[in-house]
C-alpha cells in the first residue's frame, strides 16, 4: 500500500469523512519472537508450499551451532505418526543459504494429505501438515488468501485463525509477507509496546538486512502455525523490495543515498526465495515469479507479478497540475497510451496461453494490486474537500439546486478519475487487455487481490460495460486501513458512501483486518471474510464478515449475495 506520495491514497483518505457480532474471546499467550531454546535447531519452523499433482516444496530453517554447512534429514508420510513414509532424504544447507532448507518432494501421489518433518543432529523440527492437488473431477476447492502482514502494527492474530482451518488445499499469500520500513517507519506507532520493534532497526537495504527481517518474521508463533498447516502459493508485492516498486525503481528508494536499486532488488528477490516455500519457474531468471496451478477439472490459479518485471513507472497526480489547475487532457493521454505496462509482453502471452490452455471451469488470477475501477470525483483525489462536504453538495443538488453556487457548481462538475495510480486503474490499457482476454476466450474470471489493508468486492467489466468477472480482495493481516486517517467517523458510513460513489463496488470494509476464505464449486464461487476485532492486544475476538459469490457462465459474473 502506498504510504508516502504528493497525492497518495493517504491524501484522499484524509478527506474521507455494520454491527459487529464477536465471537467468543480467545486468549493466548506472546506469541511474538519467541524466546526459544538456543539449542533449538529449528526456530523458524516448517513450511511447505507451490503443490502440484505429484510434488510439493517443504521448506525449513536451522538455527546452526556453527557456521559450518549442515546435512538435514527430511520425511514426507502419509500419517502424522510417520508409520507410513513414502518419501525421505537429506539436504546440504549454509550460509550461501542462510541455513534455509527447501526440497522439492517428487513422485507424490495425487490429492493426498500429507505429513513432513526435518531432523538434524538427532532433532525432529515441527510437523508439517500439506497436500498435492487433484487431478480429474472434483466438487470443491477452497483457499484462504492473505495480504499485508506488517509485524510492528500488530500480532499476527489472522494467520491464527486460518491456521485452525483443515478443510483448505493451500493458503494464497498476495504479497507484502515482509515491509521493508526501519524502526521508525510506517505503522510503528505501538511496535515497542507490542514487543514488535523490527530487526533490524534499518531500512532493509543489503542481502543480510532481508534475512534477518524474514528471520524475525518466521520466529512469530502464529506466523509458523499457519505455514504448519497448509501448503502456501505466494508472490511478492512492493513491500517485500520497497514501497511502490516499479520495473526500474520505487517510491521509497533513493539512489543517491540507498545505491543501487538492482542491486537492492537482487538481495529482496534472493531473500524471498529462500525463505518462502517457492519453486522457481525458471532457476536462471529468480524475478521471474508467475505460475499457474490447476487444481482438477475445477479451478486454474494463475499467479501475476504486477511489480518487478514490467511495470512502468506510476502515474503522479502532481505532474498534472498547474497554474491553470488540472490537466485532464494530458493526464487522460498518459493513461490512455498503449505502451503503459503492468504485465509486459512476455508475462500478458503467458497469461493468453495458460487462460486458453484451461479447461476447468475458474480461471483465477492471485496478484497484487486493485484491478476494479475505483473511480472518484477528481477534488476527493485531489484532497480540495472532505468527503462529508462533497456528499453535502450531492445532496444539496439533489434536493435543493437552486441553492448551488458557482463554486458548488464547479466542484460538482469534475469528472471521476482513480484515486489510486499505483493500481490497474493507473494502467487502463493492460488492464483492457487482460478483461478482453478473458472475455474473448469465455471465462469465469476471478481477480484475488489484496494491497490496500481493506476488504472490496467489485464488479469487473471492459470499457465497452460488458461483464467480465469479479474481484474480491482481502483486508490485511496488521496493516492499518483506512480507519488510521478518519479516526472520528463512523467507518460502516464511509464504506457506505464509497460503494455509492464507486459503481462497480459492491462491498467495502475499511477498518478491520482480516483474510478470505474463497470457495469454489462447480455452480459458483464464493469468497468469506472474516476478521478480528484487534491486533492490538493479545486478547481477540473473531468478526464474522459477509459471504459474497459469483456464478459461471454468460449473464452471470457479477458479485451477487449468497
């Protein structure tokens, strides 16, 4: 999410301006870097993750006694007791890996539970529960997605609740695993009170600066018993590198003062791989990240970079303005310039190839970033008046317009353009190419999206108005929303009033934190939130949130409620 631009989400959010069923409370002790054994070789944890039919990556860490390489055991078995191994080895680890573990399991069968564990020096590490996907028919795939899990802003309360789940083939992890900010940066307000100032206290910078914050990351209890339980399919957003990244560069790095963005990148990237459970499609190209999953004859995941390999740098609203005010003329050329990109050539053909290739009845894109216009009247983006005005002029026009001023008038009579440039709504031609993709080849297509901290569900039609699919985006794990910028207003109001502006919304939540749980059959798919009522205290309560689907077929893919 954007947390430092002229005219940044922030900026419209800081003119802004449901009942709440809580579950039963559930308490549980710090779960927040854990004062683990010394001796303890696996600190970190298990993980597995990128299942396919016949293999699965397991991934661990180990906590070495000396810096010297390690031989680490491994077992996969069809029952948590390993009575039954069906796959077992050993893997060399160091610190050219810092320590990590990761092993691709081949020759698995299909649609199995599985058990995993490592040993080292005599030790046994968690067991890890995973599966393989299915092949042929099948009723039912269901998958909990996550986005934006900022450590200094809160516990990790989510991913104990997803961890509970055992009815769920993977868990889908949209991006912003890590942040990159230093002690003092973004959402660090209550870190020292939490016990959850980040390691180290820097801006993440250098190879070793990554690994440590991954390695803080990996040592929260909650953290490692939702990778424990599922397997994980994830890509990175910007945070994970720096804030707003582009193909050549991001918001929230200074060549003259941070050095080389490259550089910066390749240490992110190799950090990434090494402590998340990825299996890379091309080992010579590690920024290469997308890659599809087919989960039997019922849903295609196909998995998006829309940061690192091709997009073009964002749009910036204060480009546009001047003595004469907004330049609509300019800005409408820019973004209607067909060479933008947010996939590139290469990715948007692979993305064709995989969508034609299916035969299952969703095609599902897991990326970063909005991909439903969120189109606002231009003064709310451009921060000239709050949102509580703006609806009083609407109202005023609709009940009373003889009372309307010039300057009423005037602010009433700008057009709607996005409020968030680092979105597909700041790339509308990649975005068009993406919809009539999908719609030429007849799919039910379903964006998973995360990015913003807050939970949406939007209609997506092409610029013609033809139905395409739908999106449905995830809150986030501790990432603040938008109830950090409006404290004094009432955030069920807000969302209100944004799906009233917005057409295509047709649900908003901005100011809980939370997953998706999406679920998917052959007559429809739905997508389940759920959030908690704080990640500020040890202390929680589960908010139950809405259950929205989508049905297949022509004349359907629209949001509708259960």
């Amino acid at each position: 999410m954007t947390t430092r631009n002229v005219f940044s989400r922030r900026d419209f959010i800081r003119g802004v301006g449901a009942s709440v069923l809580a579950a039963s409370a559930v308490v549980r002790s710090a779960n927040v870097l854990a004062d683990q054994d010394a001796a303890q070789p696996f600190q970190h944890g298990v993980a597995s993750g990128d299942p396919l039919a016949d293999r699965v990556i397991i991934w661990t860490r180990v906590t070495p006694k000396h810096p010297s390489p390690v031989i680490v055991q491994w077992e996969v078995a069809r029952d948590a007791a390993f009575r039954r191994v069906i796959r077992h080895g050993h893997a060399l680890t160091s610190a050219h890996k810092d320590f990590t573990v990761k092993v691709d399991v081949l020759g698995l069968p299909p649609a199995a539970k599985l058990f995993y564990r490592f040993r080292v020096h005599g030790q046994f590490s968690t067991v890890g529960r995973t599966r393989t996907l299915p092949v042929g028919a099948i009723d039912q795939v269901k998958l909990a997605v996550f986005s934006c899990a900022n450590y200094p802003a809160g516990y990790f309360h989510v991913y104990a609740e997803a961890a509970k789940l055992d009815d769920v083939f993977a868990s889908v992890h949209l991006g912003d695993y890590i942040y990159e900010y230093g002690r003092d940066g973004y959402a660090s307000t209550d870190a020292y009170a939490l016990g959850r100032e980040v390691e180290p206290a820097n801006e993440l910078l250098a190879l070793s600066d990554y690994r440590r914050r991954y390695a803080q990351y990996r040592s929260d209890l909650d953290l490692q018993a939702m990778h424990a339980a599922m397997p994980m399919i994830a890509v990175w957003d910007d945070h994970e590198i720096s804030n707003d990244t582009w193909r050549e560069g991001a918001q929230n790095h200074n060549p003259a003062t941070e050095g080389s963005f490259a550089v910066r990148r390749a240490a992110a990237i190799r950090a990434y791989h090494e402590w998340l459970p990825t299996r890379l499609p091309n080992p010579n190209k590690p920024e290469q990240i997308y890659r599809s999953f087919k989960f039997g004859n019922l849903l295609s995941l196909h998995m998006l970079d829309t940061r690192v390999i091709a997009r073009d740098r964002q749009l910036d609203y204060a480009n546009y303005i001047g003595a004469t005010g907004f330049d609509s003329a300019r800005f409408g050329a820019d973004m209607t310039d067909s060479s933008r990109q947010m996939l590139g050539a290469e990715q948007t053909g692979w993305l064709t190839q995989r969508m034609a290739q299916s035969n299952t009845t969703w095609d599902v894109l897991g990326q970063q970033v909005l991909m439903g216009r969120m189109n606002i009247p231009a003064p709310l983006v451009l921060g000239q008046i709050s949102f509580t005005d703006y609806s009083t002029l609407v109202y005023k026009a609709q009940t009373d317009p003889a009372s309307l001023t010039a300057a009423d008038m005037a602010v009433l009579s700008q057009p709607a353009i996005p409020y968030n440039l680092d979105a597909w709504d700041g790339y509308a031609v990649a975005r068009e190419t993406v919809l009539g993709t999908a719609r030429a080849l007849d799919k039910n297509l379903v964006v998973l999206s995360g990015d913003t901290h807050n939970a949406w569900a939007s209609d997506l039609d092409d610029y013609a108005g033809n139905p395409v699919g739908v999106e449905f985006a995830t809150s986030s794990v501790s990432s603040p929303g938008l109830e950090e910028y409006f404290p004094d207003e009432n955030p069920l109001a807000v969302a209100a009033g944004l799906s009233q502006i917005i057409g295509p919304l047709q649900y908003a939540d901005t100011h809980q934190r939370g997953f998706m749980i999406v679920t998917a059959t052959q007559a429809e798919c739905q997508a389940e939130w759920r959030y908690v009522d704080t990640v500020k205290s040890l202390n929680y309560s589960v908010v139950p949130g809405p259950i929205l689907r989508t049905l297949p077929g022509v004349g359907n893919r629209r949001v509708v409620p259960v």
